[in-house]
C-alpha cells in the first residue's frame, strides 16, 4: 500500500487513496457545504471523484458559514 503526502490546511497529512473525493469522507465533510481548493485553484464538487491528488499538493478545506 502506497501512501502520498499532503498539506491539508497547513499540516502534513498521509493518504492511502489520493482521490480527493475520497479524503473529504475520510474527513467526515461529504454532506458539509464546503469548497476545496488544490494548490489554489478551486475543484468543483462534480471533479471530487475524479480528481487525483499528488504528492505535496497543497489542498485547502474551507467550510461555508452563512449568516448576515
């Protein structure tokens, strides 16, 4: 089993899978209205399933909180 590292919001994380869908289950946000961005560029929810992450991408998870 091969494991990638990333940055996940500043702090070094290791992935058995490195489909982005699949770190957002792992980290328990599927259902969370939520944006990602790998290396600063924004991933649509529709490309999660596709989108492979790579060794030392840096990926931001950042909940939406609404409010007015």
């Amino acid at each position: 089993m091969t494991m990638i590292a990333i940055q996940l919001n500043g702090e070094t994380r290791q992935l058995v899978s490195a489909l982005l869908a699949d770190l957002i289950t792992e980290l328990n946000l599927s259902q969370q209205a939520i944006a990602v961005a790998v290396n600063r560029q924004i991933i649509p929810r529709s490309r999660w399933a596709e989108h492979q992450l790579q060794v030392d991408d840096k990926v931001d998870v950042v909940r939406a909180i609404g409010g007015g």
